[in-house]
C-alpha cells in the first residue's frame, strides 16, 4: 500500500465530499416529510411530488402495455439490435460472475450456503440531465442473470407524461417487470414502503441526484440499498507516453456527468500536464474545465500515493506499463489499462459502472450480480464422539451462557 500523502490534490477531494456530506444534512428534513408523505399517502402523495418536480400531471405511474407498443414504435432497428446485442453482452458477464451453492461434507458432517435471488428490485434509472439507457441495462442485467423473480425500473417522466422509448425498449430487452414513472425521494419511498400501484421491494438499486441518494440512506432498514452513490469522480495517472488528446477528452467525459463531477490529472510530465490545459483552453471550455484540475509528481509511485488517498470511482493509467505500476494501486473502484476510455466501462465492456464514490471504495465494491442474490448457511453437524459439542459448550462456559452450554451437552446423551 502506498505511503500517506499531503498532496493539495487530497484536499481538493477531502473538501468536496465534506461540502457533499453537509448538502445531504441539509436535505434530510426535507426528504423526511417526502418519505413520511409516501408511506401515509402511497399513490396520492407520489403523484403529487411527480406533478411539483416533474411538471407531469399523470394519473398512473405505471406505463401501460400501449406506451410500450408505442415505443417500439419509436425505436429505429438499428437501435434496438444495438440494446440486444449489448444486453446479450453483459448478460454473458454476469452469468459468469453468478453465485453458485458450494456444499461441503467433511467428518464432522454437511455445510453449505443457500443462495437464492431476491424476491423484488427496484431499480432507480436517473432521467433529468440525461435519460440513462445504459444504467437500466446494468442495474437490470445482472438482476436478470441472478434470477430476480420481479424486477421494477423507476424514472423520472418527462413534463408530457412520457418515458423516452429508448429506455422502454430496454426495459423490454433485458426483461423489467414493469417501469413506473417516478423520480425523486418520492420513488425511493415507494419501493421501501410500497403503495397502491408500486410494489415493496426487497433492495433499491441504481443511482441518483441528492435527493434520492439521501431518501436510500434513510430507508436502509426497512429495505436494502446497494450503495449512497455521489458525484462521479476520475483520477488519470499519466507520464511522457500519454496521449494528451485521449487523456483530455476523458478527464472532459467525465465531467460531463454533471457540474459536481471532477476529473484530476496526476503527472509526471510536465508537457503532458501544459498540452492538456492547452486543448481545454483551446476549446473555449472554461465552465467544464472548472471541474478539472491537474498536479504534477516526481513519479509514478506518488501518483499513486496520492490516488491511494483519494479511492476514486475511476482511475486511468496512460502509462508505458500499466501492468507494473497495479501492485501499488491502493483502493479503487475501477481501473482502466492503457488506451481503454473510463466510458468502455459505462457501456460496454462488461463489469458494472455502478461504482463506490467519496472514497467509499475503502470499504465498498462495484455492484456485482452478487448483490442481488441472499445467502442462508445450511448446517447438519454429525458429532458421534462429542468433539464439537464439548468444544461448543467449553466457548458457552467462557461467555456465561449456560443454556447454550446445555444445548450442546444434551446432545452428547442422546446419540
């Protein structure tokens, strides 16, 4: 593991999550009345919150099987071979990564894990700054591949009432139960608590603004959540081979995510580092170049380090051998080799861009088909000469807990 550091770098990132921790504490008051609202009004209340945020006035939130023939319609055929083609994809992944029971029979008797799919998801697909196809196709794949027996997609609709017919076609493709036309806290309140249309969930997936990310924090308990997604984050560890173009045009792409995103070039060239802030200058991108910073090292090494510190979302290495530097990567949520772009990850390379934020990758990992399925452990212990149930009940006698002591013991009597 790299050393610690103090790079400025480090402060720029410890700062920004403290300011995005203080916005969702300033959000929750709010966002407690919407959930209290939901859980007392169900369908009245989300309707409302639709009609306030959403400006769509709508007597139903479920889309109805005509709006789906409509954007089958709406879909070229080019398109939908493309959905098909990238939902067979990924599809093929996660199939790969799925959990399997693995029993065990040794002397002392038979151990396994059941693992079974959740029962109901309820995956949140953002729909205001962009209608994120690609979130629902990795939320709802590897829900697929795990053999969730209900899948339910929430997006926000726009201000006529429609969901654009390219995300209906997807749900369609990768086999969602149903899409409801929600957003907001309001549509996380509805999978937690269920109303008279939207079914309880057993877990919320997928990401989104403050508001949703505050609403899942708090109704984690009464059902699951996958992570507290914030702004998007990549840091690029580049030295003299990298190629200023590619390395511009992704720290550029992922800014785009939204105006709380941020891109950050590690370096140890400084040619690498002036022929960047050069094409953004060039470009006349003053507003989304704000979001990017640039810091030069003295090597590769304490680029690292200073990535080690920050655990970012995403971090790329235009470096001559990416390979050797991966032993001292430290925390991360993906990482991206050679001339491979951050946005091969939002789409189509497979593993799922459902990604720890805020340093979360500490602690956390990428959504994986793992998360939708639950696990139950399986025991029956043959125990003929007593060994574990003496064992078992001398641990008892540490803790002081007789009757644990005594369960055992009875069972050395009775065979």
């Amino acid at each position: 593991m790299p050393k610690s550091t103090t790079d400025p770098s480090l402060r720029l990132f410890t700062r920004r999550r403290a300011e995005f921790a203080a916005q969702c504490r300033r959000a929750e008051k709010s966002v407690r009345k919407i959930l209290d609202a939901v859980k007392s009004g169900g369908d009245r209340a989300v309707l409302r919150f639709t009609k306030r945020w959403d400006r769509a006035g709508l007597r139903n939130l479920r889309v109805t099987e005509k709006e789906f023939a409509a954007a089958r319609r709406g879909v070229t055929a080019e398109d939908l071979r493309a959905l098909r083609t990238l939902a067979a994809r990924l599809a093929g992944f996660y199939e790969s990564q799925k959990m399997r029971n693995a029993p065990v029979v040794d002397s002392t008797g038979f151990y396994a894990e059941r693992v079974t799919p959740l029962d109901r998801a309820g995956l949140y697909v953002p729909g205001g700054r962009a209608p994120l196809v690609s979130t629902l196709l990795m939320l709802a794949c590897p829900a697929r591949a795990a053999g969730v027996r209900e899948i339910f997609v929430a997006t926000p609709p726009a201000a006529d009432g429609s969901v654009l017919p390219l995300m209906l076609a997807a749900a369609e493709t990768a086999g969602v139960t149903a899409v409801y036309k929600m957003g907001g806290a309001q549509a996380v309140a509805a999978f937690a608590y269920g109303t008279r249309s939207v079914p309880k969930v057993d877990k919320i997936f997928g990401p989104g603004n403050l508001y949703v990310t505050v609403a899942k924090k708090l109704v984690f308990g009464d059902v699951g959540i996958d992570l507290l997604a914030g702004p998007s984050e990549l840091v690029i560890i580049a030295d003299e081979s990298a190629d200023p173009a590619l390395v511009t045009e992704d720290l550029l792409a992922q800014a785009e995510h939204g105006p709380d995103s941020v891109s950050l070039l590690l370096s140890t060239s400084a040619a690498i580092i002036a022929a960047v802030r050069s094409q953004l200058k060039t470009a006349g991108l003053a507003g989304t170049a704000r979001q990017i910073f640039t810091s030069r090292q003295k090597s590769l090494e304490a680029c690292a380090a200073v990535a080690a510190g920050i655990a970012p979302e995403h971090l790329s290495l235009f470096v001559a051998e990416p390979e050797k530097l991966l032993p001292g990567i430290g925390p991360v949520g993906a990482i991206f080799l050679g001339r491979t772009a951050v946005a091969h990850g939002d789409y189509v390379a497979g593993p799922n861009h459902t990604l720890p934020t805020l340093g979360t990758a500490r602690f956390s990992s990428p959504l994986s088909v793992e998360a939708f399925f639950r696990r139950s452990s399986i025991l029956n212990v043959r125990d003929p000469k007593g060994d574990l149930a003496n064992l078992g009940a001398r641990v008892a006698g540490w803790e002081g807990l007789k009757h644990h002591a005594e369960s055992l013991r009875l069972r050395l009597n009775r065979g």
